[in-house]
C-alpha cells in the first residue's frame, strides 16, 4: 500500500543502471521477464503463438528507444497528442540467425510543417536518438557479451 493520497503524483521511476531484470521459465523453449518493478513479458519461439521471441524484444525496444528519445522533439512542433508508429522490420539473415540492419522507421504526420520547419525537426530528432536512445547507442557500440554465468540458485 502507497503512502500517497490521490491527490498526489507519483514520482516518476527512472530505472538506475542495477535494476533487476531476469526470466523464470515457464515451460519448453517459453520464459516470462520481469523487472523489478513489476512489469513481465512473454518470451518464446514464434510456434507459441501470443508470445514475444527475443528478436522481436531487440526490435521493440530499439522501436521504442527510438520513439521515446524523439518524443518531445516532435511534440513541441506536432503537439503532445501527436501520433507516430515506429518500426523496425528489417529481416533476420537466417543463416547468421543474426539481424544485420535494424532501421529504425517512423510513420509521422509531418504535412503540417513547413519545409524548414520539417528538416530542422527531423534534424533534432535524429540528434535526440543518437545521444539518448541507449539500446541504438549500445547495439552501435557493438556491445561486449562475456559468455554466460552460470551458479547454484540461492536457497530461500
């Protein structure tokens, strides 16, 4: 229970760089992820059906990383109930079983700029991305992966 009244705001969560993160299975090849403040997600192959592979979680959050940086550049030219779907479709190279392009590709209504309003917008939006956007500055990075650890569970 919250010691908050509902008169007051809750102060918004920004994860610090240790915020835990884990998947518990949850059956053959299907995981379910968390995050430490209480949020899950769905992981498994495709055949699954309703469920997210990890493929499809690096697009999304590349997807979303991307949104979110550009946010307020877009909103304060486009208004804060502006609309904008951003996806990142490009094919998987079956045979690396690796993604070797991840385009990042907005579906914005810009009609309402003018063409200097436009370029300078997309300018800075493109600037946001590239400084704040995490998960395209580590995959740019090309990110060490150490290989796996591996420990006996903690009793209790």
């Amino acid at each position: 229970m919250s010691d908050q009244t509902d008169t007051e705001t809750p102060a918004a969560v920004t994860p610090t760089p240790t915020d835990p993160l884990w998947v518990e299975r949850t059956g053959t090849r299907t995981y379910r992820g968390h995050t430490a403040r209480g949020a899950s997600v769905e992981i498994g192959p495709a055949s699954e059906g309703a469920v997210f592979t990890p493929g499809e979680l690096l697009k999304i959050a590349l997807a979303a990383c991307a949104g979110m940086s550009s946010d307020t550049k877009f909103s304060r030219v486009l208004g804060d109930d502006y609309r904008v779907t951003v996806r990142v479709e490009d094919p998987k190279d079956m045979e690396d079983d690796s993604y070797p392009v991840l385009t990042e590709k907005f579906e914005i209504d810009l009609s309402s700029l003018d063409d200097r309003t436009r370029e300078k917008t997309l300018l800075l939006a493109q600037r946001s991305i590239d400084r704040a956007c995490t998960v395209g500055r580590t995959l740019k990075a090309g990110a060490e992966v150490p290989p796996a650890v591996f420990v006996q569970p903690d009793e209790g």
